[in-house]
C-alpha cells in the first residue's frame, strides 16, 4: 500500500493573482530580506489585502535557518494569530515556514520528535501556502523541513507528511530575474530530485512518469534559463515548473546516493547544495549500472542517446548530465569546484561517514561499503567514470 500527496498547485503566468481568491483573516508571511528587497513581499501582501486578508512579515529567515529563528518566528505567529501560513522564497524560507508553522500549531511538541508515522494534527489553527521564488529545491510541495541546529552542529530533517502545504502558487515572474549562477545552482538540483527519485527504494508508478518529464524539462530549458534567464520567459516557466514536479517526486518517491554524497560533501567543503550533489549525479549512476541497479534505458532513450543495453546506457545518461554541466558552467568534479587533493584526502573517511549516514545512502537500491564508498568519492573528485 502506498500513497501521492501533493498540495493544490497553482502554475503559470499570473498564478500569483489566485491569492486573491482565499479566504481567511490573517496571513503570516515568512521570507527574508532579499525577497523583501526585489518587492515580492509587497506584491503578495498586495493580494492578500484584495483577498480582505490582513498580513504581517517575518523577514529574519537566513541560509540554512536555525532553531532559533523557528522558535522566533512561532513567537510571532502566535502574537498575531494567523490562519494562514506564507512562505515566500528559497528553501530556506519555505523550510523555516513550515518548522514555524508546526510550532506554532503544537508548542507541545519537540521539533525534534517529528516523524512521519504520528499524527500531529495541524491545521487546527492555520494552512500552509507555498510560494517558490527559485526553480529548484521543491521544498514548496515536500514533506520536509530541514533546519540547523548550529550548537550540536547538524542539520534536523524533519519530515511529516502533515507538512506538506494546503496551496502552491509557482509564477515564474518570482524565478525571472535570477542571475545565472544561482539559476544553475538550484536548477541542476531539479535534475538530481528527478533521476534519484527515478532509481531509489521507494520509486513507484505514479512518480516515474514526473520523473522522465522533470528530466525531459532541464535538459531542454535549463541551458536557456542560464544563458538568457531575463529574456526567455519559456524556459523560466518550464524551469518553475520542472523543479515543482521534480519536488513531488521527492516527496512521493525519495532521494539516493547522490544526494548521500551531496549532503556531506556541501556540509565539509561548504559549496552550495545543487552544484555538489549533482557533480555525484554521474558517478552514482554508473556504480548502481555496474551493481546491476540500472534502471536509466528509458531516460537514454527519451533523451535519444545511445542506449542497446543498461550498461551502456547508464554510460549515455551520466555522459550526457557531464556535458549539461560544462554547458550550464557548473564543475562536473570535486576538483573542478576548488577542492585541492590535500583537503579530500584528509577529509575521506568524514565524507564517508557523512554518507553513510544520509537518508539517501539508505534508500540506494544498492548502499556501497566502505571501500565503495571511498572510491566514489575518488571518481567524483577526478571527474572519471566509476569502473564496471
Ligand atoms: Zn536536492
């Protein structure tokens, strides 16, 4: 038995004026100061007050927030008693939104005791609306709230499928101004949620289909998006959307090794969370082919490369995400994104302990040992091919 949960999705140009349809008294919006600062707030509140709804702003939200900011934020919440939830921004924002907003409905529980079988029973005070500013992280539409915990110096993942927001407005006016770094950065993310939702323990028939379109989608729009982010207004909408699809697969499928790697190499190197995990993209791809885990024959295919056996196209898949990556400008190895040899080899055997402890080594439909592990880490940083 299995399940799809996904908030109500509102797309496409203007998706934003849907706001000012809801119903309600009060909105809480959670975001940061750069959003403030491009005027999204005001647009949203805007709305808001065309909708009869009154609205106050949380704008203290950092990369990677805290503990300490969730707690304040709830504080705030509860000051102003809204019944409906914001968040506007990156990940970050949309993250702090939700882990606020469970505080603010169960001040009783410890954030920490979040798990994805209790039942909370939020929604008593307030619903969640999502408003992704970046095409990429899907946090808008996911179950999960990652957020840091810098004295015990880690990252909580809290996950309750109670999380996932009531409504998810995706307008790709927010995403269009992106300069292009940050445009690669987030959008390649997309690609790494799509193929590793593709080839995990929990794939399923119902996200393989979002899987190949998200896939489909960055290898066509991303390059456009990242060469001429301002002016292609196609390829910002089909980026928005491809990281929104890319984001249910996420939550209704799982991640997996790459995104293992990822996350403990962006936490030891401190580079940002699409560009390193995708640069492991290839390498896992390949390792799980040789294992005999391959499932990559219909992405070679739909992508029309070279693809007579499962092997070989694993090799076309992995090849042709290398040449994405050189097109986009983002590094295809450790080594290429500024981290000398020195650093990696005194750093391995923590790389491979952040691995193994991942979400995403768990749900591998292979998880490599030890030696595997390090030899992975080793073709990531060289950029080759991980032998059959
Ligand atoms: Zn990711």
């Amino acid at each position: 038995m299995w399940f799809f949960k996904s908030p109500h999705i509102i797309f496409g140009a203007d998706a934003l004026s849907h706001l000012n349809q809801i119903q309600g008294k009060r909105a809480f919006i959670v975001t940061d100061r750069v959003i403030q600062a491009m005027g999204f707030v005001d647009m949203v509140r805007a709305r808001l007050s065309q909708a009869g709804i009154d609205s106050r702003v949380f704008v203290d939200v950092q990369p990677d927030p805290s503990l300490a900011t969730v707690r304040a934020c709830a504080v705030a919440m509860q000051e102003y008693s809204p019944d409906w939830i914001v968040g506007l921004g990156g990940g970050s924002c949309l993250d702090a939104a939700k882990a606020a907003w469970f505080v603010y409905e169960r001040p009783d529980v410890d954030l920490q005791a979040i798990n994805p079988v209790e039942h909370f029973g939020l929604r008593a005070k307030a619903r969640l609306i999502t408003i992704p500013t970046t095409a990429g992280s899907g946090a808008e539409v996911s179950q999960a709230a990652v957020i840091s915990d810098p004295e015990a110096r880690r990252k909580l993942e809290l996950a309750t499928y109670e999380l996932v927001a009531d409504l998810t407005i995706v307008d790709p006016l927010f995403s269009a101004q992106m300069p292009p770094q940050l445009t690669a950065d987030s959008g390649i993310d997309v690609l790494s949620h799509a193929l590793e939702g593709y080839n995990n323990q929990w794939s399923n028939d119902f996200t393989d289909g979002l899987c190949l379109q998200a896939i489909r989608m960055v290898f066509e729009y991303l390059p456009r998006a990242v060469q001429d982010g301002a002016g292609d207004a196609q390829a910002r909408e089909k980026m928005a959307n491809a990281a929104t699809i890319a984001g249910m697969v996420i939550c209704n499928s799982n991640i997996s090794l790459a995104h293992a790697l990822g996350h403990s190499a962006g936490a030891i190197f401190k580079l940002p969370h699409g560009r390193v995990t995708a640069l492991f993209l290839p390498r896992t791809i390949e390792y799980a082919a040789n294992k005999g885990f391959g499932r990559y024959m219909d992405i070679a295919c739909m992508l029309n490369l070279p693809a007579d056996d499962e092997l070989q196209a694993s090799r076309s898949v992995s090849a042709a995400i290398c040449k994405l990556m050189d097109l986009v400008g983002l590094p295809a190895s450790l080594r290429a994104a500024g981290v000398s040899p020195e650093v990696l080899e005194a750093e391995l055997e923590a790389l491979c302990d952040g691995a193994e402890m991942d979400l995403g080594y768990v749900m591998s439909l292979r998880m490599p040992d030890r030696f595997e592990l390090e030899q992975l880490f080793e073709c990531a940083y060289e950029g080759r091919a991980v032998d059959p």
